[in-house]
C-alpha cells in the first residue's frame, strides 16, 4: 500500500486546544505553522498538519473567545435512539422474515418443478 492510498485518521482537537493554539500563536508569532503544529504534536502527543494549524488561526477570533463565551460546537455525537431490547426484537423480526423468504423460495421453486413435470 502507497502512502497516496492510506486514509488519514481523524484527530479531534477540544475547544481548549484550539485556543491554546491561539495564544500560543500569539506569544509566539514568529514561529512558522509547521513549528506549532510539531510543539502541540508533542505536547499532545496529536498528529496534527500544518493545514489544520492554518485553519485553526484562520478562525482565531472565534477559538480565543471560545473559553470565555458558551462552548461552540466543533462535532457531534449522535446517540442511538434505540435501547437493547428494541434491538432484541428487531433481530428475532428479521430473522423471522428471513425464514418467511426461505420458505416462500422453497415452496416457489416446488411448485416450478410440479408445473415443469407436467
């Protein structure tokens, strides 16, 4: 496998980081994105890219706020809106339904061999 066809893992980055970052940013705006994305990449033990540090400071503004102001939302995570037992008889239902389409295809292809041997 190239490393052109391996898909990149996701890291999710808090709020709090992000405005780190900032500030970070900040008291050190000489520092190239390279260079903080490899500080918080150690410090986080991350792998975080240039690019996302360029996003994250293209929005600084509203990361240096963040902590102060109500959380903003960076991702969700859907809960399952069904409990284990809901769950329980979805699988006794489909299993059943499955038997049905078994059964249907055995008497179907009966009655095909009946009506071709007549």
């Amino acid at each position: 496998m190239t490393s052109e066809n391996k898909k990149q893992k996701r890291t999710a980055i808090s709020d709090e980081i992000k405005h780190e970052i900032c500030e970070f940013h900040t008291k050190n705006s000489h520092l190239s994105h390279i260079d903080i994305a490899l500080h918080f990449n150690q410090l986080h033990n991350f792998d975080i890219k240039r690019t996302t540090i360029s996003k994250i400071l293209k929005d600084k503004g509203r990361w240096l706020s963040a902590i102060t102001n109500p959380p903003i939302p960076t991702y969700k995570h859907h809960n399952s809106n069904y409990n284990c037992e809901d769950l329980k008889v979805f699988r006794k239902y489909l299993k059943l339904m499955n038997l049905k389409l078994i059964e249907d295809k055995k008497q179907t292809s009966i009655n095909t061999f009946y009506s071709i041997a007549e």
